[in-house]
C-alpha cells in the first residue's frame, strides 16, 4: 500500500514537473515580461520551504502528506532561480531560451513585429479616421459654398446681359445675352400685362435638342429712353424673371460709337496723295498745280463724333494746310480755311441734343449740315456762262439749332478736318510722313497715341 502510494505520489510529481517545466519554458520564452518578478518568486519558495522542513522536523506525517506541494516549491524555487541567475548574468531581454535557441528569438521576434505592425495599422486606421472626417467636412463646406453661389448667379436676382445696335435703316436691335443657356424669350412692352415670344430659328440646339431660340428684339422709335420687359425658359423650362430694362438709348449710342471706334483703328486717319480735294478746290489736282502735297481727314473720328471729348493730332513736322471754314461773322457762306500747325488739340462738341432731335444717324460729320447750292453766271467780258456752288447752313440745321448760340460755331469748326489739304509753302517743313492720333472718349477712357504713316514712305 505505500508502495502504491510513493508510485502515486511519484507519478503527480512528474506530471507536476512536466508541468512546471513546459510552464517555466512558457514563462520564460512566451511571457517574458514577468522575469522581473523572479527574485520575489525565489524568496518566496525558499521561504515556504523552510516552513515546511521545519513543521516535517516535529510532524514527519504531516510532511510526508504534504510532500508534492514541497516537490512544487522546490521546482519554482529553482526554476525562478535560474530565471533571476540568467536575467542578472546576461541581461537578455528575449527569455532564457532564446539566448540559447535562434529560432525562440526569432520567433519572438516575428511575434513582436507582428504586435508592432498591428499598432501601426491602428495608428494608420485612426489617422484615416481623422482625414476622412476633415476631407467630408471640406467637402461639405465646398457643397454650401457652391449652393451660395448658384443663388448668387440666379438670373431672377440679377440685371439681364444685352448689347445694342444701331443699323443703317434706323432700326435699332438689343440681344439679350444670359449666362445661362435659354429655351425661348419672351418681351412684352405695355409694363409685363402681355408678353409676345421672340420666335425661333431654322437651328437645332445641340446642347437641348430643340430650335434655337431668337434673341434679338427690333424696333423703330423715336423715343431715347426705352421700357420693356423680358422672361425667358431656361434649359430646364423654368421661367426666369421678369426683368424690367430701362434703357438709355442716347447712353447706349454713345457705347456703340465707342465700341466702333476701338474696334476699327486703322480707319481713324486717311492720307491721300496728290489727289483731287473733297472739297474741290480749284488747284487740288497736282496736275495743274504742284504746290498740294497731298491730303488728310479724320472723316471716321467725324461721323462717330457723338462718343468723342477731344482728339489730339500730332504731325511729324509742322505743315501748311488750307480747308473748308465758316463765315463766323454770319453763318451765311462756308470759306476757304489756312492753318500751320505740328500739334493741336481739337475738342468735340457734345453731341446729346441732335440726339434729342434726330433719329440716330449712321454719320454726325459737320459737312452733313451744309447744304450745297449752284447758281448760274452769264457771260461776263466774253466768258462763258458757268454755274458756281455756295455752301451755306442746311434747313434741318436752322429748323432745329438756329436757337442754340455757338452750337453750330462748334460743330463747324470741325468741318476744316474732313479734308485738310497739305500745300507747299514756305511755311510748311516738307511732305506729310506721319500723323499721330489720341482719342478721349466721352466717359474719360483715354487711349495712347495711335501712329499712321504715309502709303508714300512705306
């Protein structure tokens, strides 16, 4: 029977070695971070050992009993203290095996990269997080800003784009010009009670499928300031507006000189050479008289007058010209002009009340207030009976302007500009090459000095 007891006690005692040694070699390989713990382990053990022997010195019996726990303590006494003895003698942070076993390190190794990598993927994870919650908020706040700005752009809110032209035939034309694409417009012109559609052309839309619709409104009137009202569909068949124009017509004629102005420069000056006078002088034709040069004339600037403040004429050298003129004293006949001059500044008259007056007119030229008239000579000291022309103030003028003091003054003195004739003189420092020209405009624009040259010296 106590032989049976020492096998079994002596089989719990190597099940309990086995134990404790795959649990030291756990400890110490796997759960490496308790090694710090083995001193306290040690004490402990060799402690309660001491307690046992001491309690089997008086009680045999009660230490043969307990004898497998005794086993127990021995083994963690022994196991902590080679723990404590390895951990002291080589400071391995790995386990005691390790330091022995390359593959137990790498293995911890492995398993220590994997615990990083892990950490890492949950920084990575969370910073994404983070980014994706800023990058939705941006998004968001781009997505209000947008809204914004559609309903900043809502054409209910704002003045309707158009631009206006003013034709030959009298007939005046305003296109209407959105920002977004329109489907068809619609004008009405007794104050919005009726509004009329503006029709479509033979084109096909690409962008909506449909016929394209007109946009430009035509019409004749006397009056200068007009009223209408406009609506149009948008691409969506959402009605926009309606938008009340008040236009300045005279204002708007004004910008539509000024754009012709600006956009045909090389038509400012013409320069011709030794050819008849406009004027028809007598001894224009070189021909018959060597001393005309040649002739200049700023007719372009002239007949679009109505935009103009001033125009500055620079000339390459002084020049002596003669020109159509008035009789400043009466008005009655037009005269011949003479004049030196390299620099010279000429103001234009305002134009707003033959505006008033008149319909729009393609050309406000000076020479469109004369009227010419011829009347017949008869023989004198046998000469041939021949007509003779006078220039005197038109009808349309003294109908309409005899009662403004110094407006036709004004106007005339532009009438020597529609045809300077360069003559040789003594005066005169020699053949036209170049003229300068700087308009200002009737708003103040400006523009820089623009040079045009003699086909002679070219």
């Amino acid at each position: 029977m106590i032989s049976n007891l020492i096998n079994i006690k002596s089989k719990k005692a190597i099940s309990l070695l086995a134990l404790l040694a795959s649990l030291g070699s756990f400890i110490s390989d796997v759960l490496e971070p308790l090694a710090p713990f083995s001193k306290y382990i040690l004490i402990l053990s060799i402690f309660l050992l001491i307690i046992f022997r001491v309690i089997g010195y008086f009680k045999k019996e009660i230490y043969d009993e307990f004898s497998y726990i005794i086993i127990f303590f021995w083994l963690v006494a022994i196991m902590s203290g080679i723990v404590f003895l390895l951990k002291k003698n080589t400071n391995s942070q790995n386990g005691i095996f390790s330091n022995y076993f390359p593959i137990i390190e790498r293995t911890q190794d492995n398993l220590g990269l994997i615990q990083k990598d892990v950490k890492e993927i949950k920084e990575t994870t969370r910073s994404i997080k983070q980014d994706t919650k800023e990058i939705t908020k941006k998004l968001d706040s781009i997505e209000k800003k947008i809204d914004d700005k559609k309903k900043y752009l809502d054409q209910s809110k704002l003045p309707l784009k158009y631009r206006i032209n003013f034709n030959k035939n009298k007939e005046i034309q305003i296109i209407f010009q959105p920002v977004e694409t329109p489907r068809e417009f619609y004008v009405s012109e007794d104050g919005g009670k009726n509004f009329n559609s503006l029709g479509f052309l033979d084109e096909i839309d690409q962008r909506t499928g449909l016929n394209l619709p007109k946009r430009i409104f035509s019409f004749k009137s006397n009056k200068k300031n007009l009223n209408i009202q406009l609506k149009y569909l948008d691409i969506n068949s959402v009605i926009k507006g309606p938008f009340n124009l008040n236009i300045d017509l005279i204002k708007e004629f004004k910008i539509f000189q000024k754009k012709k102005i600006k956009n045909q420069i090389n038509n400012w000056v013409q320069i011709n050479n030794y050819t008849w006078s406009t004027n028809n002088f007598k001894y224009a034709d070189p021909s018959k008289d060597t001393r005309i040069y040649s002739d200049w004339n700023i007719s372009f600037l002239l007949e679009n007058r109505c935009a103009i403040k001033n125009v500055t004429i620079k000339l390459d050298k002084e020049h002596y010209m003669v020109g159509l003129d008035y009789n400043k004293k009466n008005h009655i006949t037009i005269i011949g002009y003479t004049n030196i001059f390299k620099e010279k500044k000429i103001l234009f008259p305002s134009c707003d009340f033959e505006l008033k007056k008149y319909s729009f007119k393609t050309s406000y030229k000076p020479s469109n207030y004369i009227d010419k008239t011829t009347y017949s000579v008869e023989k004198v000291f046998n000469s041939d009976t021949g007509k003779r022309e006078i220039k005197m103030p038109s009808h349309a003028w003294e109908k309409n302007f005899s009662t403004i003091p110094g407006m036709y003054s004004q106007i005339l003195d532009l009438l020597k500009y529609e045809d300077m004739n360069l003559m040789k003189s003594t005066k005169s420092k020699g053949e036209l090459k170049e003229i300068f020209i700087k308009v200002e405009f009737f708003d103040g624009e400006n523009t820089i000095f623009r040079k045009f040259t003699n086909p002679k010296f070219n």
